[in-house]
C-alpha cells in the first residue's frame, strides 16, 4: 500500500516536471499566484507589494526569461486561520508556477509549509517570521524582505550604544510584534539595558489607550515598538494624543513606513530601523523611485521596494533555468550566487534565502523616513533552525 501511494507521488511530481518544462519551451505564460492582503489594516502594504512586482515585470517588457507573465490574487485578509485553505487554491486548484506571499508572519508560516510539502516555488516579499528561514528554511522558499530579527536587533544596538537604559516594549502579540521585540531585547540587554515591561495587544486590535496609561505610569526612559499599516497610524496618533510625544521618546520598526501622510506631525521626529529610506539617493533607487511615481502616481514605500525584489529573485531564478520552473535546485543555486540589484542598496541572499543587507537608521523628518546612518552593516539572520534541504 505505501509503496503504491510512493509510487502515485512520484508519477504525480514527474508529471508536474513535465509539464512545466513543456510550458517552458512553448513560451506558454507563467502563473503567478500573488498571495496578498488586500483587505485590512495591512490592505495598503498587499497592494504597494502587487505594485512594486508589477512595475519590475513592466520594467523587463513583461515577460520574465521570454515568458508573459500571468497573475492569480488571493485576498488573504492577514488571517491566519484561512491561510491553508487559501494557499491550497493556488497550488492544486490554479496550478500556479510560483507563489509570491505575504505580508503577515502567521500567514506566512502556513505558506512556508504548503510551500515546503509541495515543493512550489515561494517568494516572501514582506512577512518577517523568522521560521521562514529558521527552522522552515527550504531550497524552494526566498524572502526579498527582512526576518522580524533584523529590524529589531539593529534598534536594541543603537538605543544600547546611546546608553539608554530602561525600555518598555509595545506591540501586537503574534510572530511579527513578538520576533521584533525578541531581536530588540537580545542586542538591548547585551548593551546593558533592560526591558522593564512587555506590553502586547492581540492582532489587529487599535485599542491601545489602556496600554499608552501604562507606559505614562511606569515613565521608562524611552519606548520600543513594532506596528505597521492602518494600526501603526492610529498608534502613533493615540501616542501623541495621550501626551506621550516629547515626553517619552518613540523608537520602532515599520511605524512610519507607508503612513507618514495619514500620521502627518505626530509622526515627527520617531527613530526607526530598517533596509530602506526615502532619500538614499542612489542611482537605482532615484531611477526606481521616478518610474514608481510616475506609474502609480504614488511615493514608493518599503513594501513597494520588497515587492520590486521578489520579482528581480524570480528574474534572476527564471534566467538560470529558461523559464523552467521544475528545475528547482539550479534556480536556487541561481538566486543564492546573485547580487540583487535593489533601490534599497545591492544585496545578497544568505545560506538560509533571508537577503544579507544593512540595517538604516531613520528619522521622520516631515513626509519622509530620512537616513540618519547605518544601524548595522550587512546584517544577516542567524537562521535559527535552518537545516536546508533537511
Ligand atoms: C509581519 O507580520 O511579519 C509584518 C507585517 C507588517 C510589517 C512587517 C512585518
């Protein structure tokens, strides 16, 4: 009985390689499944990333290694819950070649792990879940984004290197807010400080007046946080409102990316780290920034960038193999020896696909996240758990 069932699986997969490499010779399209929230607190994040990807494709005449490019969408609306589901329409229903997904780090994992089972192609262009590429890691699965380690980590340097001592973190309580807040402890408290208090909501609850009392009462010496979207403006909006600005300084990750219209001066002056800034000014990133406004007559985001980059892996996957997307070990042996050309500064892909690359320290100054340096250079996830291929 097992072996018929080996025998089934292994007719099934040959079948999947043929069939792939037959739609590659005849140039036929390639399907694109784009895994997204489009409804949310994380809706404007779903649709920067579907831009940034569309502008790269565009970019490249509209086809990736001589095949035209088909998308499927799936509104994921950041629910962990029906992500499975979601992911399974994708693969066995649209027969898609890859799958680009998703914002949210709990959607993201059920992802990885269809992903994982199937052996699909998978591209993250923003959810951080260290598992992704920790103890999920795979040959098939890249992220172009960031792992929720890095950000943090990166700020608990700077604020120890500043001889802040004493930090109350604040954030939702799932993967991302917990793995930020994980990444800012482990480097804070090695430089010597001590978070005094966690403080959590569950997602995507904006409730946070009860918690902003907490934070007044205990008067840390500055606050640590890890929100983004529509949550992040309500929460930098209550923070001001509650007395808190000025008083308490704000330091994050993500919560003035894509919101600094709506947050508009209670957003002014936070401190954030992350791999992208809006006015790095580079060559590549002033040509990508032009095209994008000039597109979607919007400002590009990081989100917007971490899109554009899941589309250059793939390029650069695609390139390897002649669009044949069956043969999977050259298109990642591909994609682990390139130099991804980003806006946000040239980066590389480590052992476990999280992209190797340096950590900006920001300021908001009026309507931009500005550069105040680098937080830490080259910066690569540790990769906790990745055993690839294992
Ligand atoms: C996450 O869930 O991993 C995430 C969501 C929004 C911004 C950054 C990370």
């Amino acid at each position: 009985m097992k072996f018929l069932r080996l025998t089934v699986l292994a007719a099934a997969a040959a079948l999947t390689t043929l069939t792939a490499t037959l739609a590659a010779a005849q140039g036929a399209k390639l399907k694109v499944g784009l895994m997204l929230p489009y409804t949310g607190t994380y809706a404007s994040l779903g649709n920067a990333i579907e831009n940034g990807f569309r502008l790269y494709v565009a970019e490249q005449g509209g086809k990736l290694a001589g095949r035209e490019i088909e998308f499927v969408k799936v509104d994921d609306e950041s629910e962990p819950s029906k992500a499975t589901d979601n992911v399974n329409k994708l693969v066995k229903r649209d027969n898609v070649d890859v799958i680009v997904g998703t914002v949210h780090s709990g959607v993201a994992m059920a992802m990885a792990k269809v992903a994982k089972d199937t052996g699909t192609l998978l591209i993250v262009p923003n959810a951080g879940a260290d598992a992704v590429t920790g103890s999920m890691c795979a040959p098939n699965i890249f992220r172009s984004s960031f792992s929720n380690w890095q950000p943090g980590y990166a700020m608990g340097e700077v604020m120890g290197k500043k001889g802040i001592k004493n930090v109350v973190t604040i954030t939702w309580k799932y993967a991302a807010g917990d793995e930020s807040v994980g990444g800012f402890k482990e480097a804070f408290e090695k430089a010597g400080g001590k978070v005094t208090r966690q403080l959590n909501l569950p997602f995507p609850n904006v409730e946070f007046q009860a918690l902003l009392t907490e934070i007044a009462a205990a008067k840390p010496e500055a606050v640590y946080t890890f929100f983004s979207g529509g949550g992040a403006v309500k929460f930098v909006k209550d923070y001001a409102a509650a007395g808190l600005k000025g008083k308490i300084p704000l330091y994050g990750a993500f919560v003035t990316d894509g919101t600094l219209e709506a947050q508009g001066a209670d957003a002014e002056g936070i401190f954030s780290t992350l791999h992208y800034a809006d006015d790095l000014n580079n060559p590549r990133d002033k040509a990508f920034r032009l095209n994008y406004a000039k597109t979607y007559k919007l400002q590009p985001d990081v989100f917007a960038v971490q899109g554009y980059d899941a589309a250059q892996i793939l390029a650069v996957g695609l390139a390897a193999v002649k669009g044949d997307t069956s043969k999977k070990a050259e298109f990642a042996a591909a994609v682990e020896k390139a130099r991804i050309d980003s806006p946000r500064g040239a980066f590389t892909l480590g052992k476990n696909h999280n992209p190797v690359q340096d950590i900006y320290l920001r300021q908001v100054v009026g309507k931009e996240n500005k550069v105040v340096g680098v937080a830490a250079k080259s910066l690569a996830d540790p990769g906790r758990g990745c055993k690839m291929g294992g």
